[in-house]
C-alpha cells in the first residue's frame, strides 16, 4: 500500500481483491479501512461480510466441486455482484446437472436471469 494510513485507499483495494475473487485480502483490506476512519464502517461492512460469505463457501466448494449444495451457496454469494453473474449461471447449471430438478437451484436460475435482464436496461430517464 502506497500510504498505509489512507482509508480510503485500503477500500479501493478491498474492492479490487473482492473483484478479482481474493476474499481472504478483501476480508483483511476491508477491515483495514474500517480500523483507520470509523466515518466508513456503514459502508464497508457490506463488503467485509460478503467477503467473509464468499470466501467461506469458495473453500467449502474447492474442497467439493462435485457437491451440488457447494456450488448453489457459492452462485448465491456471486448474485450479488453482476460481474459475478456469468460464474453463478455456471456453478447453478452444475448444480442442476449434478441434482437434476433441484427446485433450489432451478429458483436461483430463475432469479439470476431476472437480475441479468435488469443490468442490460438502460438506466432509466428522468422526466421533465
């Protein structure tokens, strides 16, 4: 880190680690800027517990690809980041083949393509 101090440059490299999936520095990023500017707490804790959820069901999933549940809590973390989108369809369809008619997984499709759909919309006009 450039300036160690700088809360706000701990956040932005939070964000980075989360992005490129490094929740483990994420985690420790997040709880950085949180420890030098009490004024960003609100904002990071978000962070820092979607870190934690997702770096947790990341470890449980490489311990065991092949188990459907694994793969359905892994995609229900990366729902919540439409970068992440193409990844979650990915582990939801293993899911399926894995437990084919899982009602869980197929509600979960359902939900991705609905918030898919929502990132391609423009964003809305105002009025005048």
């Amino acid at each position: 880190m450039a300036v160690p101090g700088d809360a706000r440059g701990w956040a932005d490299y939070a964000g980075a680690c989360f992005m490129s999936r490094d929740f483990t520095h994420a985690k420790e990023a997040f709880q950085e800027a949180m420890n030098l500017d009490n004024s960003l707490q609100a904002n990071l804790r978000n962070g820092l517990g979607a870190a934690s959820f997702n770096e947790q069901n990341l470890a449980r999933w490489k311990t065991d690809s092949l188990n459907a549940d694994n793969n359905i809590t892994l995609a229900q973390g990366y729902m919540g980041t439409p970068e992440f989108y193409p990844e979650a369809r990915r582990l939801l369809n293993k899911a399926v083949s894995l437990r084919p008619g899982d009602k869980n997984a197929m509600h979960m499709l359902d939900s991705l393509g609905g918030l898919e759909q929502k990132a391609k919309m423009p964003p809305a006009r105002l009025l005048k």
